[in-house]
C-alpha cells in the first residue's frame, strides 16, 4: 500500500504540473485539470492515511525529527523565496507575490516552530 501511496503522489505531482503548463494555452482544460489534481491529492491522502492506519509508516524517523524537518522545510523554502527575491531583478507583480508568499510562510513558519516546545 506504501508504493500505492507513492504512485498517487506522483500521478497528482504530475496532473499539477501539467495544469500550471496549460494555464496560458487551453483555458477550459486547464480549468478541468485543477479538478483532476485536487481528486488525485485526496486519493493519495486517503491511501497514506489509510495505510498509517494499518500500522504502516511512511517516514522512519521519530515524531520529534519529523516536526523539526516541518520547520526545516518551511524554513528553507522561505529563505529560498527571500533569497531569490534579493538576488533577481523582478517585476514588480513577482515581487508582490512573493513577498505575499513569503508573510504566508512566516506564519506557517511561527505555527510549526510552536510544536517543537
């Protein structure tokens, strides 16, 4: 059931892909492929869901290491925005959207840190 799960994330890893890269060429289809990414998440969150309910894990490392990689993540992805938004000359809509981003990640950010006290 785990590579089950695996196989659902990669087929909603790739149908979001496919959406973003229709967003300027087929309206229409790349309307329909939201609704096809959306299913496939939930089926890939319903077989991990249910496999760990199984007894099954996905990740090997403890509690404690799996809330501090969610702050790791969080963290570095913000980083990485803020660091690309310094370093690249960027439009002023871009910059906007990911100084959005960032605020947003900053929040997550605070809300993760809290659940390694």
């Amino acid at each position: 059931m785990k590579d089950l799960h695996k196989k659902a994330l990669a087929a909603y890893l790739e149908m979001l892909e496919i959406h973003i890269d229709t967003k300027t060429t087929d309206t229409l289809f790349h309307e329909k492929t939201a609704d096809f990414y959306e299913h496939l998440f939930e089926i890939a969150h319903k077989i991990g869901e249910r496999y760990v309910d199984l007894d099954g894990t996905l990740r090997t490392d403890s509690l404690i290491d799996k809330k501090k990689r969610v702050y790791e993540i969080i963290s570095n992805l913000k980083k990485e925005i803020e660091l690309y938004e310094w370093e690249n000359q960027l439009t002023l809509g871009t910059e906007d959207l990911l100084g959005g981003i960032a605020d947003e990640l900053e929040d997550l950010e605070w809300t993760s840190k809290a659940f390694l006290r």
